[in-house]
C-alpha cells in the first residue's frame, strides 16, 4: 500500500499500473506523432491492448474479461492517456461506450454474443447518442425507430461517434424514439450491426485533437434490424444513457489525470535542461511555481477520480463525485496542457513536442461525455439549486 490513505492502491492495482506505463513508453509512444499526423488509429497498437486483457479489465471472467474493477480500468486509461490521449480514448470508449451497456443492459443471449470479442480487443463498438440537435440535451433526440414486421426500422443521424468506424467495429448502439409515453419521447437503445444496409459510416472528421482516435458521423435511412436488436428495456435508453455517462465520466477523469501528469513531467524534464540567462529554466521561481500548480492539479484530480471510482465499485451513489471528478480533472488537464507549452516556449508549439499534441487533445476533455457546464448542472441539482 502507498501513502494515499484511504485511496490507497493494492498491490495488484500498483502492478496493473506500472505495466500499462510500461506499455505506453514502449510501444504506444514511439507511434504517438505519425498516428497524429496522419490521422489514423494504430490497430497493430489496439490489438496488443486486446492481448493485455485492457479491453475486459472491468469484468466477469464468464464473458471474457479479467475479473477486475472500474478502479482498474481507470489505472489504465490514466497510464495511456499520459502519453497518447487517442489511444486512451480509443480504450475508454471501447469499454465503457462499447462493451459496458451490452454488459448492463443486455440479455443474457446478447452478451454471450457480443461481449466476447469487445472484451478481447478483438471488436470494437460505438454508442451513438450526441445528434446534429442533441448534444447536452440529449433528450431532443431526433433518430427514430419503429417496428415493422419483427424488425426495428431506424432514421436519422447521429454525430462525432468515437470507435464506430474501424476496421474492428462490429456496430454501433443507438439511442432512437421509439413512440411516446405520458407525452413525452420514448427514447430506446437499439444493436445496429455495421454492413446494415442502410446504415452509413460517413467519412471522418479533421479534428483539432484526439487525431488518431475513430470519429465518425453517422446516417440511418431505413436501417431494418431484428426486434431482438433492442438492448436493455423499451422506453429505458434515456435513464440507461445517463448511468453509462456516469460511470464514463469517471473514466475520462482518469484519462484527464494522466494527461495531466504527462504535460508536469515533460515541463519539469525540459526545465531542468533548458538553460535561460545562464541558468537552468527550473532555476527561476516563476517556473518553479508553475510546476507547482501543475503537480497540485495532478494530485487533486487524482483523488477526485480514486474517490469517486471507489465509490463506484462498492455499489454506492457516485454521480455527482463522478461530475466534480471530470470537471477538475479535465480542467487540470487543459490548464497544465497550456502551462507546459509555455515552459517548452516556441518548441511546444512544435507537434513534434507530445505537449503540443497534449495542448490540442486536452480541450475536448472539457466537452466529450458531458461538457463541463453539464457537470456543473449536475452539481447543482445535488445541491438542490437547478
Ligand atoms: C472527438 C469527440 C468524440 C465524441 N464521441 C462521442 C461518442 O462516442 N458518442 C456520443 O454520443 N457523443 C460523442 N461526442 C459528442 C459529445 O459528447 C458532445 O459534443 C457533447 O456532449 C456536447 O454536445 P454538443 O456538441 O451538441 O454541444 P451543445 O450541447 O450544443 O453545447 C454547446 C455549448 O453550450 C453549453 N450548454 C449547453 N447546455 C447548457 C446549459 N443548460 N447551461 C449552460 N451551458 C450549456 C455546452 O456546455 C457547450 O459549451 C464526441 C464529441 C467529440 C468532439
């Protein structure tokens, strides 16, 4: 156990960590800047996470996964989101977009059908909520679905979908209206499996950041699937949504927190070498303070995800910790992106310096699984004031 206290990490959690560092340093960072440059995720890369077991951290052996926590999971996308924030969403999204509502909300026929690949790496999934006219208030949904002769048939669009366009995706799980009730949306989620005809993956975005990681809109023109397609209950999706967000927030946290601490390390290595008016740059006070402030970030946030991960796998409430964790720590990653760069002068604005990949992918941690002024609400409504 370390010096953290009640968040302390076991020695299994400690192990997990250092190797998934290990991995980052030695096989995902050396690809980190031409996957940026070129836009492309690195499969090579994402099937060697498959054969770590990254990809079933969070669950039961019965399906594949490895037995462990969400805790665990997060030690991992902390330790890859460190050195290549892409690679790290791609594991995020791949668990907790991809495989956690098949895991949560399916039957028991679902999972054993889908969850194996998901949790081997070996297939990846999407979860297509965010639409043209519904990001934050994702209950305007406008995608519909209606049965037809056993068979949903879905329009509409949904856009900047992580992971649903690789050569590994198997489908992608949808949110749709599926009638009203009481006057209002029925909002359902429903399997789309990719080759539905149909169903579009339309071309990739050109992203500010997060360049190597699978984005994509989406179309649905008649899409048919079998009723059976429907995951979770009818009239269900919107509640089932906002839990897996819940728990992904957690996870982008994490994710924030080693990009965080990614950014403190590279200012604090090239202070030390830089030298400034004769002197090493880590010599001014002015610098020494910033690192400061940036390991302060680092540490905060950190405990803001262990607690709020914690609570989490003990089966307790956690939605606001879950809210105050992402909005600190993706925050801190925003804010120690910027100082870094400013440390490294004119070289961090060089993409060849990972602080200025850091500095462009940092600034949608602030607006991907909820933006930040929806955990704010989120807080709010704990507090009792929205
Ligand atoms: C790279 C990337 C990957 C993504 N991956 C996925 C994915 O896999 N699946 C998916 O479904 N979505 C995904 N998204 C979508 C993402 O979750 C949304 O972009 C996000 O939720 C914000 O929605 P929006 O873009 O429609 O912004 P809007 O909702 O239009 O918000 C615009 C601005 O208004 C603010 N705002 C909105 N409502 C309020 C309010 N009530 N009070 C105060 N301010 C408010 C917002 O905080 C924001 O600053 C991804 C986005 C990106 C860029």
């Amino acid at each position: 156990m370390d010096n953290y206290g009640t968040y302390a990490l076991t020695e299994d959690e400690r192990e997990l960590a250092g190797m998934v560092r290990a991995f980052a340093d030695e096989v995902v960072a050396p690809r980190s800047y031409e996957a940026d440059r070129t836009h492309t995720l690195p499969m090579d890369v994402v099937a060697q996470m498959g054969e770590l077991g990254l990809f079933g951290l969070p669950f039961p052996e019965e399906y594949g996964g490895q037995g462990g926590d969400y805790f665990a999971l997060c030690l991992a996308i902390e330790a890859l989101g460190r050195v290549d924030q892409s690679i790290a969403i791609t594991l995020e999204a791949g668990v907790s977009l991809g495989a956690m509502p098949v895991f949560r909300f399916g039957t028991e026929e679902q999972k054993r059908e889908l969850l194996p690949d998901l949790l081997a790496g070996r297939a990846l999934a999407g979860f297509g909520l965010t639409e043209p006219e519904a990001g934050s208030d994702a209950g305007a949904t406008r995608t519909t679905a209606r049965l037809e002769g056993g068979q949903w048939v879905i329009n509409g669009s949904k856009q900047f979908i992580t992971n649903s366009g690789t050569a590994i995706t198997r489908f992608v799980t949808v949110t749709a209206v599926t009638g009203e009730r009481e006057g209002r949306k029925e909002i359902s989620t429903i399997v789309v499996p990719h080759g539905t005809p149909g169903f579009t993956v339309e071309p990739g975005y050109d992203k500010v950041g997060w360049r190597a990681s699978d984005t994509h809109p989406l179309t649905f023109q008649d899409a048919r699937v079998p009723e059976a397609n429907l995951l979770g209950e009818r009239g269900r999706g919107f509640a089932n949504f906002l839990h897996i967000l819940d728990e992904g927030r957690i996870a982008i946290a994490a994710l924030s927190v080693g990009a965080a601490e990614g950014c403190l390390e590279a200012a604090v290595d090239y202070a030390q070498k830089r030298t400034v008016f004769g002197e090493a740059l880590s010599g001014r006070q002015g610098i020494q303070f910033l690192l400061a402030r940036m390991q302060q970030r680092v540490h905060v946030a950190r405990l803001a995800w262990h607690h709020a991960a914690r609570l989490r796998d003990a089966g307790k409430p956690f939605k606001t910790e879950a809210a105050i964790a992402k909005l600190t720590a993706s925050d801190a990653a925003m804010d120690n992106a910027r100082d870094a760069t400013q440390v490294f002068g004119g070289n961090g604005f060089m993409n060849e310096y990972p602080v200025a990949r850091h500095y462009r992918d940092s600034k949608i941690l602030e607006i991907g699984e909820g933006t930040n002024e929806v955990q704010l609400l989120v807080i709010a409504r704990a507090l009792g004031v929205a």
